[in-house]
C-alpha cells in the first residue's frame, strides 16, 4: 500500500475520532441553567409542603375540609408549571415586540376592576376578576409586563433614556398609570415592588444619576404621603418598631411569627409540629409562610430558604451580564428585571416576617398560597431559562423560530498548508 494511501487513512481516522470527541462533548453540554432550574423546583416543591402543613388547621375549622387549600394549590402549581413551559417556549424577539401590547393589556384588566360589580373584594381591596376555577389578579400580571415592557423600551431608546430626561420620563407614565389603578384597589406593597423595579431597570438602561435622583426623591415623597394619609398604613409603619408594644391587636400579626421563630430554635420542632399556625398566626399559609418553615425547620430552614433565593437572584444577575457580554441588550435588561422583581419580594417577605420591615402583604415568591403571584414567578423564571437557552446556543448555531431543533456545529474547513502539516503529521505516526 502507497505511502499516499495511508495518509488518507490516517486522515480519515483522525475526523471520525474528531466528530466523536465533539459529539461527546455536544452530549454533555447543558442545554439550560441546571442550578436555577433546580433551586425554583425545589422551592416549589418545599412551598406545596409547607403550604399543606400551615393550611390543613384552618382549612378544617373554616371549611371542614383539611385539603381545601392543598388542592387549590395544587391546582395553581399545575398551571404556573404549564405557563412556566409556554413562557420558555417563546422566542426572546416575540417577547421584545409584544411589550407594549402586553402592557396596555394589563393596564386594561386593572381599568376593568374598577367597573362596579365585575372585581371580587377581599378583606377591603378589590384586586381579582373572578373567572370560574381562578381569580385573576391583574397587579400581578403588572409585575411581569412591566419587565418586559421597559426592557424592550429601554433597546429601543437608549440614546434618548441616557440624553434627555423626556426619555427617562416617557415609559415612566404607563407604570405610572398602572401604580395608580393598583393604589384604588387598594395594593401599596404591590406599587412599591413595581416602582422599586422599574427604577432599578432604568438605572440600569444609563439614565443619568441626576434625573434617578431628582425622580426617585419625587417616587419617595409620593409613598411617604399615602402612608400619612391613610390611618391603617401609618400604624403598620410604626408598629414594626416595637412588636411587642400592642401584641393582641396592632402588632398581634408580628408577634406571633416572632413566637413562631423563637420556638423553631436552631431546628425546629419538626414538619406538622407547629403550634402557631393551629390557632395564634392569621395568614400562616400565604404571606407568613416563612414562620411556619422557621417554627418546623428552625434557623436552618430558613437560612436554606434565603440561600436559595439569594442564589436565584445571583443567576439572573449572571445570566443578564452574559447577555451584555453578548451585546443582547433586550435578554440582559430583561434578566435583571425579573431577578430584581424576585430578590425584592423575597427580601421584603423575609423582612415582614422577621420584623425588619412593616407588615406588609406580600407573598414569597415559589412557596406562598396564591395562584397569580406563583403563575408569574414560574414565568419570570420561563423567560430567564429562555435567555439563559439562547444565550447558550448562539455559540453553536442560529436559534430557529419557536423551536427546540439543535444542529451539529459544522468542522472548521482547514486550507491547504495546515492539510498538508496534518498529512506529515499523520504519516511521521504510521511510520
């Protein structure tokens, strides 16, 4: 056999050995963010417990029913999973076109509540459509419109958000719009999470420090009024202070997830244990779900609950820098919103049940009961696996439109000198 002959050979060996390497190499690269997909299952999975063991008491009392709210529940977790799927299964580009329809949308659903007789109250506040099986909360629904609306907002007009303070202003009168319809339900903690958000993702976007400040001291004076004004949100603000001053009546609420905590000690005194959830703490099982995980898990649990959020909202930050570093401004503003959207309201719902902030109504995002706040966190987490799922396929080939499909990378085509050094190479070893 020629010396030409085994080259050839030796060439042909050496492609087959160098597609199988790649194709090993193509089957274990992730294709999402294992770490954030995990941490949201698991707290939704840790959240359907808890919720079973702080609403199974008052679900038998009020209802007769131990498992009233556990199916409800479920139910919600079921569908916050399946629109959780949709969200990722839509491309980025039909997300950045579509913002601005999507927020009047929901600028219409919050208008719709204020016709009479069409909103479902609760408790004072008028926040939900009825609609059969589930009632649609439409400030919820804000929440994730407004990301999506700013971030496209904010590609489109970078020049004008960073030149002119008009640009900076402009998106600012839809969310303006929007925080006005929630205030007359009323929602003052859901305004504050969308004002705080917004601010953050123009911040972000390059608006001069100038017109942030001038703006957000503006944003301040305007909450610190509709605190004033209203009785019940002044004492809520002071109360906190001292939870012990009013303890069977302004700070009853407080107190008892105090008790909560103090009696789950290091490690708490064990799933289904708990006694304040039985007959002390109103709301166990959705916005103080947290002091029902500190009495049963103890401090550890609820060190373990705060790390995970801590690192879901790390991932979105990192996801977003990877989109930038990518010039992908559209999945970067995006993945930044949505992490600072989740790591506000965990950290204002950490802060509610441990004191630090005034008692607001808020749930924790993933665990809480609730069908709109969990469907919107599982979407929020949808688009960030869809940022995180592009961003990771641009390096292999075009991302098709609306699908999953993934190519082979191409080899690299070599010109005529490396061939011939490969051909040395390949006869030096078969010699």
């Amino acid at each position: 056999m020629s010396q030409a002959s085994h080259s050839a050979h030796a060439l042909a060996a050496e492609a087959t050995a160098g597609v199988r390497r790649r194709r090993r190499h193509e089957r274990h690269d992730p294709v999402l963010d294992g770490g954030l997909l995990v941490a949201v299952l698991f707290l939704l999975g840790f959240g359907f417990i808890m919720v079973t063991s702080a609403s199974m008491p008052m679900a038998d009392r009020n209802y007769h029913d131990p498992f009233f709210f556990v199916l409800r529940h479920g139910v919600a977790l079921g569908l916050a999973l399946t629109f959780g799927a949709l969200c990722f299964a839509v491309p980025l580009k039909v997300w950045e076109e579509s913002g601005p329809l999507l927020m009047l949308l929901a600028i219409g659903l919050l208008a719709v509540l204020l016709v009479p007789g069409v909103g479902r109250t609760a408790n004072g506040a008028t926040r939900w459509i009825p609609l059969g099986v589930l009632n649609l909360q439409p400030s919820e629904l804000i929440k994730f419109t407004a990301v999506i609306y700013l971030s496209g907002y904010l590609v489109r007009r970078h020049l004008e958000v960073q030149m002119s303070l008009m640009g900076f202003l402009r998106p600012m009168v839809l969310i303006g719009v929007a925080c006005a319809l929630i205030m007359v339900q009323p929602d003052f903690g859901t305004t504050a999470v969308i004002l705080a958000a917004s601010m953050g993702l123009l911040f972000l976007g390059g608006v001069s420090v100038m017109s942030f400040v001038i703006l957000g001291l503006i944003m301040l004076a305007g909450l610190a009024a509709l605190i004033i004004v209203e009785p019940y949100r002044l004492v809520r603000v002071t109360s906190f202070v001292n939870a012990f001053d009013d303890p069977f009546n302004t700070d009853y609420q407080l107190s008892q997830a105090l008790i909560a905590f103090g009696r789950g000690e290091w490690l708490g005194v064990g799933l289904g244990h708990g006694i304040q959830k039985q007959f002390y703490l109103p709301e166990a099982h959705t916005d103080f779900l947290l002091a029902v995980v500190g009495e049963e898990f103890g401090l550890m649990g609820v060190l373990v609950i705060v790390a995970l959020f801590a690192f879901i909202t790390w991932r979105a930050f990192e996801i977003g820098a990877q989109a930038r570093r990518q010039a992908d401004m559209f999945s970067c503003y995006a993945a930044h919103g949505f992490g600072l959207l989740l790591g506000l309201q965990a950290f204002i719902n950490v802060g509610v049940n441990t004191g630090l902030l005034p008692t607001k109504g808020l749930p924790l995002p993933f665990m809480s009961y609730g069908s709109n706040a969990l469907i919107v966190a599982v979407m929020a987490t949808g688009v960030l696996l869809r940022i995180d799922f592009e961003l990771r396929r641009k390096n292999v080939d075009p991302i098709p439109e609306g699908g999953f499909h993934r190519e082979r990378p191409v080899p690299p085509q070599h010109g005529p000198h490396e061939r011939n050094k490969r051909e040395r190479g390949a006869t030096w070893r078969r010699a």
